[in-house]
C-alpha cells in the first residue's frame, strides 16, 4: 500500500515549486538582457524543458563565473555560470569601469586564441573599451598567451585581456587580465592581476548594470604584424648567437595557436625549422587527436613521439593550445627515466614511439636554470612552494639569490619583491619564464628556444639532456617529484581533509622526523612538512575539485652510481606516496 502524504511532503513540493518558479524567473531576467541571439535561443530551449531540465538550468544559474586572480573561465554556454557574449560584455564594461576608477591612461590590448569564441569575445571587449572611451587594441589574429603579455609592456597598455582557456577541454573558454606599468608597477608590468586589482575588478563588474546600457564603440584598431615580428625578434634573442645550431626538433601545437610564432623564432634565431605533427599543425578549437589538449595527459603527445622517431629527431617539444607552457620529450637511455618519467611512450606501435620519455616540468625546470647560470646570466632564480627543492640547492652552491613562491606565474614573476632582479622563474606544471624583461609570464616560445639551445651545445659535445641530468644528481643528489591528486565530488571533503591533516600531522616521514612542519593559513591552504629526506606539500587544486599532495625525495649519491641512487629514490617516493595517501584518505598510519 502506498504511503499517504504527509504534511512535510506538502511542504516540499511547495518549496519545490517556489524554488523553480524563482529560478524560472531569473533565467527570463537573463534572457532579456542578453544581447546574443544564439545564446538566447539555447537558454529558452533549456526553459522549454521544464521541469525535466530545472537541474540543468539550476547549474546555469548556481552563480556568476567568479573573477579571480586568473580571470574567468567556464564552459560555453548560455547563463551566469558560462562563458558567453553576455558575461563578457559584463566583465569588459566591468573592467574599463575600473581602469578608469584607477585613472589609468593608455588603450586596453586584447589578444585571443582560436577557440570557440574567442575572437568574439575580444571584439566585444574592444568594442565595450571604445564605447567607454578608451583606445582599444586588437592583435591581428589568433596568437600565443606570450604575445598579449609581451604586447602589453611594448605597447604602454593600461591593461590586457587575453581570450583563452589555455589547456581546459574544448567546450570551455576565458578571460586572462594582465596590468601594464602604471598599476602594475615595476614587477607587475605585463604580468597577471593580482589582489587587490581581482577584487576591485570582480566588484567593478557586479555593479555593471542591464547590458543594454552598456555603450559600444568600434571593435578597436587591429594591430599591425610588426608587433608580432618585433616579439618574435626578442624571443630569437634569448639564445647566444654564436651557439651550436644543428639539431632535428619535432614539435606539436596541439591544435592550439603556437606552430607559426615557433617556426618563426626557431628559423630568426639560427635553427632549422621543427617537424610539426601534421594533423595537429592548424589551430582546431575541437582539438580532434587528443582526449585532453594538455601536454602533460597521458596519450596528449603520442603522435610527436612517433613523429621524433620517424624523423629521428634530437628532440621533441610540445605547447600547449595557448603556447604558454613547454613539454619537452627526450630518448630515454634508461639513466634519467630510473626514477619514474612524468610520461613514458610505450612499447613501438603502441602509442607512438617506445624509447621516448617526457621530462617532468622540474627537470626542464632544473635544465634551464642550469644552463643560464653556465651562460652567467646573474639575478634572481624563483620557483613555487609545490616545485622542486634542487633550483634551491643550485642556487645555494652557486651563490646566487634564490626565492619561493605561492603557486602561479603572477607570484613568481614578483618573486623577492624587488630585492634583486628576476632572471628566471618556473613552476613544475610546464611553465618557465626564462626572459622576465621580454615576457613577464610563462612563455613556451622563449622557453622551447632555450631548450633547443640547450640541447644542440650538449649534441656538439656528443652528449644529451639526459646526461646533463645526471651530472645534476651527480653534484646536487636525485631530486625525484611526483603528485597524488584525490578528486572528490563534495568539496566538503577537501575542507574536512585538510583539517585533519592540521588535526594529526605526521611527525615522521620515511621513518625519520619531521624537522619543519609549516602551516600557511591565512594566506594560502598550504601544510609543508619537510625532513632530510623528504618533502610534502599538500593543498587543494586552485582549478579543479581535488586535494593534491605534491611530493619530493632526494637520494643523495654514493660513489658515483646515479643509476643507484635513481633506483632507491623511486623505491622511497612509493612508500612516501603510500603514506600520504594514507594520510590524506584517513587511513593508518596516521
């Protein structure tokens, strides 16, 4: 017999309904102020599905994309909570709203890659700035990250918004701000926003009023491809001239805006031209051959491996779709790889090409450190509280000054505060900012030529990248990095977890004390706890829903024997990724 309602179950339905009469009404608020046709018709499709589609509609509307330190991003798609015509204009009329509030003179430069959207999305920007009265200027077609940031310092902006979702899947987009000298000032010129400039932005933009009001002008002055040659002279610039050339690269866009600005540089600094993987050679927004345009997923650079093997190439490099970060793929002799590879091609016929690794972000990161301070490049070395400590050893050797960052390129690049000035910074997640004074970001381009650079010295010498690792663990001890990354479904859990970890936190690790245990809150979500042997950072993902413990052995070398040494490292990161994981999951032993 069915249960007959109850009182309570009255109640409910009530709510129910009340609740999606609300959210019925404000997605009709929406639909009159949104000035995209197409946008319109796909909101009023998911209303003609009602009741049905109230999840799907409640999730357009659970709130606005939050403009945080990195902009926007989010999916495309109609609503608050998406990426569309109407957030945009809200975000540009926002953000001119506040140059202005901050009497900051000069145009707003705009750049965008070729995603779905993007150029859109800057001509609505630009056209928002004109309305408001300031200079807009628009790059000349779908270009890298580094090219805005760049565009930004050489063209005495008062700020820059690049259009882009950089590495995200292909139904996504975004909005980056970067600030030019006047409220950037000297650290800051060219670089991403930080507090307080996300906040008075973000506030800016609430207080936009119906987009129908919002005045727009032409869709800006398109900038002239001189800008895009100048940046690709600066960038052939980073490498000595009189260096070694002759090296076979094959390299991969990934569907994404980099391969003509990184053919150009290669061949204007002396190189001979990299094979590019053909069928991800032209920006695709769909982003066809991989499951994920991110170098760093599994099966993300299979199709250069085979490439480099075909070609017999030196070397492999990939950009992400953006081109602001830089993978980087070498022949694995088994010496450097011994202590677990970020990425290792299989067997031949598998997945592109077997005797290929792909470097983790701290061993090009160590590389390139490395061989500034050979080439005597002096100044400040900065990396991120998450990276590994070996640019802290190198530094501390080589007598050069040294500092450590929050996560993110907009931290790094105001690394020691004006103490010194940057030379060089990284984070372990592929970014390498290896010419401050050029591009004041992360930047693939500058970043792939120094490699190159790199690399063909080492080959004139009969010798490899792997080798040069080796000859820093010779020197320094086996740095060996790895991550746990625990993705939830409730973020409740992340917040629970980390006050357990607050709670009990380890006082060994790998069997000997703690000696350093560091607790960042307020500032950052960051425990730190660090002995002779080992290190751990654990935090929540600032972009996805996960807990990640990045995590650090280092294995000191006896008599010489790397491989050893590489050997032992491996062995005690797996019973330190065994013990965190039991940590962070609530688990003996702790």
């Amino acid at each position: 017999m069915a249960a007959e309602p109850t009182d309570l179950d009255d109640t409910r339905d009530r709510d129910d309904a009340r609740g999606l009469d609300d959210l019925r009404d404000r997605a009709r608020r929406w639909l009159d102020d949104d000035p995209d046709p197409a946008s319109r018709d796909e909101l009023q499709a998911v209303l003609d599905g009602l009741p049905a589609s109230a999840p799907e509609l409640a999730d357009r509307f659970a709130g606005p994309l939050t403009f945080g330190t990195a902009g926007l991003r989010g999916p495309l798609r109609a609503g608050p909570n998406g990426m569309n015509l109407a957030v945009v204009t809200q975000a540009a009329a926002g953000l001119v709203a506040w140059l202005a509030a901050q009497d900051a003179t000069g145009p707003l430069v705009i750049g965008y890659d070729a995603r779905h959207g993007s150029r859109e999305f800057a001509e609505r920007t630009a056209q928002v700035a004109t309305g408001a009265g300031r200079a807009a200027l628009l790059l000349p077609r779908p270009l890298p990250t580094p090219v805005l940031a760049y565009a930004v310092r050489q063209l005495d902006a008062a700020a820059g918004v690049m259009v882009t979702a950089s590495h995200n899947p292909p139904q996504d987009n975004g909005y980056k701000v970067y600030l030019g000298a006047q409220l950037g000032g000297e650290l800051g010129a060219g670089a991403q926003i930080v507090a307080p400039a996300d906040t008075g932005i973000e506030a800016a933009i609430r207080a936009v009023g119906p987009l129908a009001d919002v005045p727009l002008g032409p869709a800006g002055q398109v900038v002239g491809d001189d800008l895009v040659v100048s940046y690709v002279d600066r960038a052939a610039a980073v490498v000595e001239p009189a260096g070694a050339r002759r090296l076979k690269v094959a390299y991969t866009p990934l569907h994404g805006v980099g391969a003509a600005v990184l053919t150009a540089a290669f061949a204007r600094a002396g190189f001979g031209i990299p094979g590019v993987v053909p069928d991800q050679a032209v920006p695709d927004p769909d982003f066809p051959t991989v499951s994920f345009p991110n170098p760093e997923e599994p099966g993300a650079i299979d199709r250069l491996v085979g490439l480099a093997r075909r070609t017999d190439a030196d070397l492999a490099i990939a950009n992400d779709p953006d081109a602001d970060r830089c993978a980087v793929a070498v022949r694995d002799g088994g010496a450097a790889g011994a202590a677990g590879p970020a990425t290792v091609a299989g067997p031949a016929g598998a997945n592109g090409g077997g005797g290929w690794r792909m470097l983790r972000g701290d061993e090009v990161g160590a590389l390139l450190a490395d061989h500034l301070m050979r080439r005597g490049v002096q100044g400040l070395y900065a990396t991120t509280i998450v990276s590994s400590s070996l640019l802290r050893a190198m530094c501390a050797a080589r007598g050069l000054p040294y500092d450590e960052t929050l996560t993110g390129f907009k931290w790094i690049v105001r690394a020691g505060g004006g103490s010194a000035p940057l030379v060089y910074g990284y984070e372990e997640a592929l970014g390498y900012c290896v010419a401050p004074d050029h591009v004041r970001d992360k930047d693939g381009i500058t970043a792939a030529l120094t490699v190159a650079e790199l690399a063909a010295g080492l080959k004139a010498q009969g010798r490899t990248l792997t080798d040069r690792l080796d000859e820093l663990a010779a020197e320094f001890g086996v740095h060996h990095t790895d991550q746990l990354s625990v993705r939830v479904d409730d973020l409740r859990i992340i917040a629970d977890t980390m006050a357990r970890v607050r709670a009990a936190t380890p006082t060994t690790l790998l069997g000997q004390p703690v000696t350093e245990a560091l607790d960042l809150l307020p500032e950052a979500d960051v425990v730190i706890l660090r002995n002779e042997a080992a290190r751990v950072v654990i935090r929540p993902s600032g972009t996805e829903p996960k807990l990640k413990a990045y995590l650090e052995v280092v294995e000191p070398i006896a008599d010489g024997d790397v491989p050893a040494a590489r050997s032992r490292a491996a062995t005690a990161l797996a019973a330190l990724r065994t013990e965190i994981a039991a940590l962070v999951q609530g688990r003996a032993p702790y």
